[in-house]
C-alpha cells in the first residue's frame, strides 16, 4: 500500500474513532444549558450498557477485519462481504454497539443533553447512513449476497412455521424498541401543558377494580403471540405492524401532552391493590392513543391467522375484553380507547396502507393540467407551489409575531431568489427549463435574515421562524414536485414504484423514465417532514430556545434528506465521491446544526401569534409570486427561464 494510501486511512480512522466521539462530549456539554429535561440514570447501569455496546463494537470491527480482510471504513470498505461471527447473529453490530456506548455514557454521566438530544440524533445520523448509503452500497458490490440476512432478522415471508430466532427476533426488536420508547416517555415524565381526555360525563363512572384481572392480562396475551403465531406472514405482519404503531404511537406520545386521570376507587381486595399499584408506577403519560387497546387487536389478528372461527372469535374476544378493561378500570377514557382502535386500521397491514399512499402519490403525479392565454401558460403545479409559499410566510411570521413581518416577507423574496439562481448555477437550465433548488432557498433565506435587520427583524429568532415553516412549505412543495416530476426517484420494483404517464413530466422527459416505476422520492420527503413539521411544533409550543430549534431542524431535515437522496435518480445531479451532491449538503447542514445546538440562548416564545391582516396579505401575495415563478410559463418562447416544460 503506498504511503499516501496510508495516510489517508490513517486520517479516516482518527476522525471517526477520536474526533467523532470528542465531539459528541463537547457537543452534551456545550447544549446542556439549553436541554432542560430530565436527568435519568445511574453510573453503574450507565458504565454496564456502555460496555456491552464496546464488546458488540469491538466484536464487529474484528469480524470485518478477520472474515472481510478489511477495516470499518466506508471509504475503504473490505473487498469480503461477512455474515460470520457476530455478524451472523447481527446486521450492524457496530452501530449498534456505538449506540449503546452514547446511550451508557449518557446515562452513566447523568447528562440530559446527552440522553435526550445526542442520543437520538446520533442514532437517527447512523440510520440515516446505514439506509442512505451502506445498504446501496452493498448490493451494488456485493450483489445477492448482500440480501442474506442474520439469524436475528425478522421472520421471512412464507406460510411454514416460523423458526425460533425469528420468534426471538420478534420478541427483541418490536417488543424492545416498545419498551425503549414507552419508558422514554415516562421518563420525560408529566408535560407542563398537560390535559385530560376525559370527557365531562366520564369522571362519575365507576370503577370496577376486578376488571384489572383483563387488564393485566394483555401482558400475557401479547408476548404469546410470539409463540403461537402459525406461519411466517402471520408473526411477520405482526412485527411490521408492531414496529410500525411504536413510531406512531410514540410520535403522538411525544407531540400530544395528553395524559389519564384515574377516576377515585377504594382500593379494597387484592384486585384493587394491584390496580393501585399499577397507577402509581406511572406518570400517566403514554395514554394517548391507548396501546393497551392497539397491541391485544394486533395481537388478535396474529392468532386468528390459519386456525378456525372458534379460536378467531376468541382471541378477539379476548382482545375486546382488554379494551373494556381500560375504561372499567379507569386507566383510559374514551378518547384514548377510540385512538387506539382507530391507529390499529393503518398500521395492522403497513403494505396495504403503504399501496394506498403509493396510489394516491401516482394519480397526483399524472394530474398535470395546463391552460394558455395567448403566449402565456399557467401549469397546475403552480398552485401547490403558491400554496407553499404562502404557508410558509404564514408560519414563519405568526412565530415572530408583528413587529418582524414585513421582514419576513423580505427573507421570502430571498429564499425564492436563492433557490432559482442555486438551481442555475448547480444544473443549468436543462433542455430550457427553469429548476428552482431547495438548498438554494436555505441560502437565499440566510442572507435574507442577515439584512433584515434593516427591516426590524431579528436574525435568531427569524431562522427559528423559518425552521418551523419550512417542513411545511416542503411538504406542499413536493406535491408540486410529484406534478411536474422533479426530485424524482430512480427505479423501483413494482409494488414500491409510481408510473409516470404525461408526457410534459420531467420524468419523462428529461430522465427518459416512460412506462418504468420509480421512486415515489417526493411521497418519501412528504413523511417525514410530517414528522419533523410536528415535532418543531412541539418545541416551541414548549419554549425551546431558538438555537436549539434551529439546530434540531438542520439535523433531522439531513437525515431525512441524505436517506430521501439515496434513492432519487435525475440523471442532471452530480455524484461526488461515490454521494449525490445533496448528500454532502445534508452532511454539511447536520454538521452546521450541531453547531447551532451549542449556541447559547435564552427560552424561545411558547408557541405562536394569531396571524395578522398584514401577515395573511403578505402571504397572499407570496402565493401569487409562488405560482408565477413556478407555475407560468413561455411555451413559444426559446430564451432562457422562460419555460417550465417541454411545449408542443
């Protein structure tokens, strides 16, 4: 190996083996001001997860170097794809070895930084590189090989009988990454903005305590599912729907400060006092929607699969006499339980619910739609983008409030302006189009902020805005997107992909994709900015400091963007060191808002202004540009921005 080659590995292993874990400790330290949540854990139970996470790590790094004759470097994978060691047990030992150590310290260091925000973060950041790079890159090296899949992996599509690691996959992975988030939240304990879902009439209703017996019984009835699930699909289509309504639920625990109040009881008999018991080990948070009503239907649909109508009747029975409990008992109202039977109909079969969103994302793309006034053109797509620009000028200013409106207005112009001339400048104007760009628009709308003093804006406080308007305006952007079809995906099998049929989309016209299934990739960026959009809500409506808001919406829109690349196909993005262009961008804006992260600042507002006539006039006339600028056009005409599709 040359000397240069030498020295470059070198580099790459002390930036990730030093200079990333200092930076997460300077990174806890620097934020802990600005976290003020609870501080959970004890040095022993913190040293003993961090040292498991070490043995899994280490473990990892020597099977890659004894089975793969290699190190664990992206840049230098190793030429052997291994599935021996622990990585026959595992499929990422070492991230998930790293995520304990951040976990254990954090815990051992008592630091709430450090176990609310560079926790998860770094989890997200190691996910986000796992899907948006890695996976691709070991199917383009390794082929089929690639697909082979550990002894911990979820059951495999099939009608035989599922075999003991798959039953212990299922147990580990859903049922532990439940507990992982239920016991978060209950850590995070009572919100100050917290409310009761109880409805007036339900807080004279007895409560009945022997109806704790049903109640406990769902502790039992689901982890059995585990074991009694006949074939394959059935405890398959169980985990997926368990891991699905974890990420829901818990985003609805988390952005929804609703908690239960027990209605009073006497709490005589053994039955009683397990009751109590059970109530006061909680923080009552957790309750919206009810997963004591969610896991036992989900539960039930597992055991019902392949056995007759007198064992299906049963297990729904059973999981019906769970739900019952939950208001006999007093440990949910109404609204909890109704939540809880109304998540169960999206997530019990994500494959289905994800075949209506894919089919709702197809008719969207091929709703094209154009009208001419003489020489002009007006494309529907515009209204969706007018409709983000509005928004997005409506959110941002109702944040600041009215004094900072006529800058916000300001800092619009800019963004719309960055994000025309960094798609210039970036792709060109291809075939005579006019592309606007998103990372331009966050270029645009900084150097708006920096001169809207002049204004009378305040640039802190005018970045938080916009970083709470922007998943929002995103989210209607890409519903323009999927019309004129940029930001579109690469190829995709059938059942995942959306055909493109109009024959002015760009998916047609310039990547040449016709009759072939790609990507929903702007369907993809629309979730998760849902996720983000309502947990910087969220935020603010908490009184997180501006910096930190700022910072946490780089982080997770980088994530969410580097993961949302990695499938995207336009042929016109450039590929820089094995990454599309945008990849390295989400790099640098997740670098830029750990940075932001450490930035002292004092409590944010809690939550937002009624929007103003000014505000709501101002946004009305961004709509109008908005859909101008990206919606009408020069068919006839061969100068450059002056057209937005192809013309007849």
């Amino acid at each position: 190996m040359a000397p240069a080659d030498v020295l470059k590995r070198t580099a790459y292993g002390v930036v990730f083996v030093v200079g990333v874990p200092l930076l997460l400790v300077a990174w806890a330290r620097r934020a802990a001001p600005m976290v003020p949540l609870p501080t959970v854990g004890f040095p022993l139970v913190g040293i003993e997860v961090a040292l498991f996470g070490l043995v899994l790590l280490g473990a990892g790094i020597g099977g890659l170097i004894v089975f793969g004759h290699g190190l664990p470097m992206n840049a230098y994978p190793p030429p052997r794809y291994v599935r021996e060691g622990v990585y026959g047990l595992l499929r990422n030992p070492i991230y998930l070895g790293f995520g304990l150590i951040v976990l254990g310290a954090s815990l051992a260091a008592r630091s709430a930084a450090g176990l609310w925000l560079v926790t998860p973060i770094t989890w997200l950041a190691m996910a986000a590189l796992v899907f948006g790079f890695e996976r691709h890159d070991l199917r383009r090296r390794f082929g089929d090989e690639a697909a082979t899949r550990p002894a911990l992996s979820l059951p495999r599509p099939g009608a035989d009988a599922p075999g003991r690691m798959e039953r212990l996959a299922t147990l580990v992975w859903v049922f532990g990454s439940w507990l992982l988030c239920y016991y978060a939240i209950q850590a995070l304990g009572r919100p100050p903005d917290a409310f009761s879902t109880l409805f007036p009439f339900e807080r004279s209703w007895p409560v009945l305590p022997w109806m704790e017996i049903p109640y406990a019984s769902a502790y039992l009835f689901v982890p059995l599912t585990v074991l009694v699930a006949r074939s394959r699909d059935a405890l398959r289509s169980f985990a997926l729907a368990g891991l699905t309504a974890t990420v829901v639920g818990t985003l609805c625990w988390a952005v929804i400060p609703a908690v239960a109040v027990h209605r009073p009881f006497e709490p005589t008999g053994w039955a009683a006092a397990l009751l109590a018991a059970e109530q006061a080990h909680s923080n009552d948070v957790a309750s919206f929607p009810a997963f004591h009503v969610l896991w036992p239907m989900l539960a039930a649909r597992a055991w019902s699969a392949g056995r007759g109508v007198g064992a299906r009747m049963l297990a729904r029975a059973w999981a019906g006499l769970i739900a019952v409990s939950c208001l006999a008992t007093g440990h949910h109202g109404l609204l909890d339980v109704a939540a809880g039977a109304l998540l169960y109909l999206p997530v019990r079969d994500p494959r289905r619910t994800w075949q209506l969103a894919r089919g709702g994302a197809e008719r969207l793309a091929n709703s094209w739609r154009e009208w001419r006034l003489g020489p002009v053109r007006f494309i529907v797509h515009g209204v969706y983008a007018g409709a983000a620009g509005a928004v997005g000028i409506a959110v941002a200013g109702s944040a600041v409030g009215p004094e900072m409106e006529a800058a916000v207005a300001w800092v619009g112009v800019w963004v719309l302006v960055g994000a025309a001339t960094y798609a210039q400048v970036l792709e060109g104007s291809s075939r005579l189009l006019r592309p606007f760009g998103w990372y331009g628009g966050l270029i645009g709308g900084f150097l708006g902020v920096l001169t809207a003093p002049a204004l009378g804006g305040e640039t802190v406080p005018l970045l938080a805005a916009f970083a709470l308007a922007a998943p929002w305006t995103q989210i209607l952007g890409r519903l323009r997107c999927l019309v004129q079809g940029c930001c579109h995906g690469a190829q995709a099998p059938a059942g995942i992909g959306i055909l493109y049929r109009h024959r002015r989309s760009r998916v047609r016209h310039i990547a040449g994709f016709g009759d072939v299934p790609i990507h929903p990739t702007p369907l993809y960026s629309i979730a998760g900015n849902l996720v983000i959009g309502a947990l910087l809500i969220r935020l603010r409506t908490l009184g997180t400091a501006d910096t930190l808001l700022i910072g946490v919406y780089l982080m997770l829109s980088a994530c969410a963007r580097f993961v949302e690349e990695s499938y995207r196909g336009e042929p016109q993005t450039p590929v820089v060191a094995g990454l599309r262009i945008y990849q390295w961008f989400a790099v640098a804006s997740f670098l830029v808002g750990i940075g932001a992260t450490m930035v002292p600042s004092g409590p944010g507002p809690h939550g937002f202004h009624m929007p103003s006539g000014a505000l709501l006039a101002w946004a009305a006339a961004y709509f109008v540009v908005c859909a101008a600028a990206m919606g009408l056009d020069f068919p006839g005409s061969n100068r450059r921005f002056s057209r937005l599709a192809t013309a007849d």
